[in-house]
C-alpha cells in the first residue's frame, strides 16, 4: 500500500482546504483497547461512545488480535492495535495487557468500563500542543507552529470509524449485536518532531476507505501526549 509523508519546513500559511481544524486548548485522549471476542468489552465500548461525544476529548478504540483463538475474528482487528497495547504495557510498567483497557493521556492506566475512574483520570493535565489539521487534493495536511520540547515527540496518525454494528456469531459475545465507536481502522507513525515550524503531507488514499476521520497525536518517548486533533476528511 502507497503512503506519502513530506515534511515542509518554513512558513505555515495553509493552502486552501477543504476542511480544516484546530486543536482546542486543552484535550484529553482515552485510548481503548477492546475486542469483539471479550464479553466483558462492550460496556466500554459503550462508555467510549459517549466519550467520543464529549467536548475536548479524543476517544479512539483498538481492536486486539489476540481473543481469535476463542472462535471470532475481530471485523476490525489490527496488529498495530497489539503492538500499541505492548509499548503501554511497558512504559506504564504493567504486568500484562488485558481487556478492556483505557489508557488516559498515554499515563494512566484503567478498566476501560470503570466510569469512574476514567472520569477522575481526565480531571488531570490534556494536552495542549497546537495542531492544525487540513484537507486539500487529496492530501492531509499537518501544520505544527514552532513549540519548544524537552524532547523529540512521534507524530501519530490514526484513521477511525465513527460508529458500526456488528452481529458476532461465536465467541464469548454469539448471538450479540454490538455496537462500537471511533474504531481505528489505520495506524501510522510518522515520523519525530522536534519542535521546528513544520507541514507533514500524508496521502489521504492510503487509509482504509471506512476510515472517515483521523486524529493526529504527539507522543512523547515515556507515552504521554502531548497533542491531539482530529478531523473528519471523507
């Protein structure tokens, strides 16, 4: 699959686009990751939805690999998703992964269902480096001001699927039909930012055509994000 990344480096004044969009303030992330094979999943899918509802909050669900072996395969399940779930298990010094795990601004980890917890977690520090997001021929377009950083951060690009029914038929959930929200349907990683005026370009034909949306994250090394935005380009 063809995927075009260029970093521009001077003036940030954006081309014209058809839609565009700009980090608020201050956001919080709540990363989920869940699995149409774990029946303890879909109350947090559920509490993800409304997440995704809520203002100032980019709420994004990784499918896991790793519950096929009871007998579902995952309509929406992604290596990367395995892969994500790993480096948190290390850098936030778990003993294992699990489902359902939420994952609040890539510092603390919960039981992706425990509403509570996940409310007092994003009563914490979001985050806050600006991103400014386009779309133009064809092209996503990422514009990041000059911002000083203790360290270089990756620039994370996720395209995801606002909301989908799916009638699972074996597994845990046989014979559920559930509904689920912001499934990522692609995972890339970018390249690193180390602070300077810069555009990333990406290749809007290179994501999945159900992915409707993206959001764009700054991660630091240690997994704190720094940044967060999204847009809906399809």
């Amino acid at each position: 699959m063809l995927i075009r990344v260029m970093w521009v480096v001077g003036m940030l004044a954006l081309l014209p686009c058809a839609t565009h969009a700009q980090t608020a303030p201050s956001t919080q992330i709540v990363e989920l990751f869940t699995s149409q094979g774990c029946s303890d999943c879909p109350p947090a899918d559920a509490l993800l939805g409304e997440l995704a509802r809520s203002p100032g909050v980019v709420a994004l669900a990784y499918h896991v690999t790793y519950w096929d072996a009871l007998g579902w395969h995952d309509h929406f399940e992604l290596p990367q998703a395995d892969a994500r779930q790993q480096s948190y298990v290390a850098q936030l010094h778990l003993t294992s992964a699990f489902t359902p795990q939420a994952v609040v601004n890539g510092r603390v980890s919960l039981i992706g269902s425990n509403r509570q917890a996940i409310g007092e977690a994003l009563q914490g520090a979001g985050a806050t480096i600006p991103i400014r997001l386009g779309v133009t021929n064809g092209q996503v377009l990422i514009d990041l001001a000059a911002h000083s950083l203790p360290a270089p951060v990756n620039v994370i690009l996720v395209g995801y699927l606002p909301q989908a029914t799916t009638a699972v038929g074996a597994g845990e959930n046989r014979g559920r039909e559930l509904v689920e929200f912001n499934i990522v349907r692609a995972y890339r990683v970018l390249g690193a930012w180390r602070g300077d005026a810069r555009r990333l370009l990406f290749n809007l034909a290179s994501l999945p055509p159900d992915a409707s949306r993206i959001a764009v994250l700054l991660q630091q090394p240690q997994g704190m994000i720094s940044g967060a935005a999204t847009l809906a380009v399809r």
